[in-house]
C-alpha cells in the first residue's frame, strides 16, 4: 500500500513538473526586410523550436538558418552566403530571455494577455539585448505566443552591397509565432 501510494505521489508530481514547459518544434518565425526598391527579401522558417516555462516565464527559440524558404533561390543563397548569416558558420540563432510580467497571465484560464520580454538574441554569435511585446493567449492545455519586432543588421556584423543599396531594410520586422503544447 505504501509503495503504491508512493508511486501514484510521484506520478502525478512528475506529471505536475512537466506540464510546467510547453514546447513545439513548429513554431513560425517570418523575416522581412522589403524596401519600396524591392519586395523579394521575405522568408519564412515553421521549423523553428520553442519553449515556454509556465511557472518561471522563461521563454526560448531557436532557428535553423538554412530553413528560412525565400520565394527567390538566388535570395536564399545570398542569406545563407558568408556576407549575410554565414549559416556554415553559424548555423542557428537563438533567444533565451523571460516574460518580465508573468503575474498578469493565467496559464489555467483561456484568454488572452499582452506581456513584455526581455532577454537576448543571439545571430552570428553576436548577442543583443532584446525587450518586446507579445501576446499570449491561453486556449485549453495550449499556448500560443506571439511577437512582432525589429533588429538593426549593422547590429549582428550584416551587411552589403543590397542592404547600402537599399534593396534590402537595414531593420527588417521579425515576426515569431508559436503553439506550444
């Protein structure tokens, strides 16, 4: 009786812990660095990894550089190339930071909360600090997060020829979008 007591405590304590992190390895992040020259310099990535904590707030992502589809191959080459992301090189990039106002989400009540992020960023083994908006909502045993912001290239070592040129934005919108389970 004892060690089935012992047992059932630790199951439903281990199953308490691990409904703790919400993951996904769907998650969306979209870059575009379109100009009023040129609308080519689009990409999206739905492989991109992502956890959320729901009892610490500590959110990360990380992205597959080579996994960003462009609608133009030439494109893709030039964003993988040694002058852009050089993703031989540096193959991912990542966000390791926290929502800074957890108290305002309920994670045991759907609905939908706007929360501030902060952490760092880091792209071709630079690292930035980063604060945003995003927007969590709640829907049953998921979450679904969401973030809209933009970086400033020259900050990560990126630039060219098309970036001067203006056919690409020196500070192209990131949007990520996630549903973790």
């Amino acid at each position: 009786m004892k060690k089935t007591l012992l047992f059932l405590s630790f199951a439903v304590l281990t199953g308490t812990v691990f409904a703790q992190k919400k993951t996904t390895t769907s998650a969306t992040v979209k870059f575009d660095a379109t100009t009023a020259i040129d609308n080519l310099a689009k990409a999206e990535n739905k492989t991109v990894i992502a956890a959320v904590n729901t009892t610490t707030g500590a959110i990360a992502f990380e992205v597959a550089v080579k996994n960003f589809a462009f609608t133009n191959p030439m494109i893709q080459d030039h964003f993988n190339g040694a002058n852009w992301m050089n993703s031989d090189k540096h193959p991912s990039f990542t966000y390791k930071g926290n929502i800074t106002d957890l108290s305002v989400v309920n994670f045991t009540k759907d609905g939908t909360y706007q929360v501030t992020t902060e952490g760092v960023l880091t792209v071709k083994g630079v690292d930035q600090k980063l604060k945003t908006p995003a927007t969590v909502v709640v829907k049953g045993e998921s979450v679904i997060a969401s973030t809209d912001f933009s970086i400033k290239l020259a900050d990560f070592g990126i630039s060219g020829a098309p970036i001067d040129g203006g056919k690409v934005a020196k500070e192209p919108k990131i949007t990520v979008s996630a549903e973790l389970k």
